[in-house]
C-alpha cells in the first residue's frame, strides 16, 4: 500500500511537472507569436515610410531637373545686375559732370544759381 501511494505521489509529481513545464512553453509559445505579429507590424509600417522616402526622391530629383533650367535665367539676371550697377556709376559721373559744367556756365555769364 505504501508503494502504491509512493508510485501515485511520484505520478502526481511527474504530471504536475510536465503541466507545469507545458505551460511555460505555452507561454513561450505566445510570447513568440506576439513577438512575430509586432515584427511583421512594425514592417508593414515600415514599408509605408520606404515608399514615402521613395516619392520625396523622385520629387527632389524633380525639382533638381527644374531648378537646373532655372540656371540659365539666373545668370542673366546677375549680367543684367552687373550692367545695371555700372550703368548706375556713369549716370553717377555724368551728373557730377553735369553739375561742374553748370556751375562753369553760371560763372561764365555770372547767372545766379536757382
């Protein structure tokens, strides 16, 4: 009789191992699975920002090209900038100019300046 209840005490303990063991693996089990669903969630979010990275660069390649055409235009306007400054400079000298002939002129025929 005492064997008999060792042997159902030693089967007890063996089946409460194992469905303890079973039940840690359990867990381990849908730990992994969560871990899995999250991967593959943060890839499908992921892959939403590598196509938004992809449109900014086709878009940056196209202001690129556009911009490039804008070159052109830009040089001209800093020619026509260059000339204006200088343009700005004779006009500058012959209203010196100017102005030293006027006075000549009043000295000469002692015209009072207005």
């Amino acid at each position: 009789m005492e064997q008999d209840h060792l042997a159902e005490s030693l089967n007890d303990l063996f089946t409460n191992v194992s469905m303890m063991i079973r039940g840690e693996l359990q867990e381990t089990n849908n730990v992994l699975k969560l871990v899995e669903k999250m991967n593959t969630r943060v890839a499908e979010e992921y892959k939403g920002f590598g196509d938004v990275a992809s449109g900014l660069t086709i878009f940056v390649e196209q202001l690129k090209c556009k911009s490039g055409s804008f070159d052109e235009y830009v040089e001209q306007i800093d020619t026509i900038e260059q000339q204006v400054t200088e343009f700005e400079a004779v006009i500058s000298m012959l209203d010196k100019y100017v102005s030293l002939l006027e006075s000549k002129v009043q000295s000469a025929y002692q015209i009072p300046p207005p």
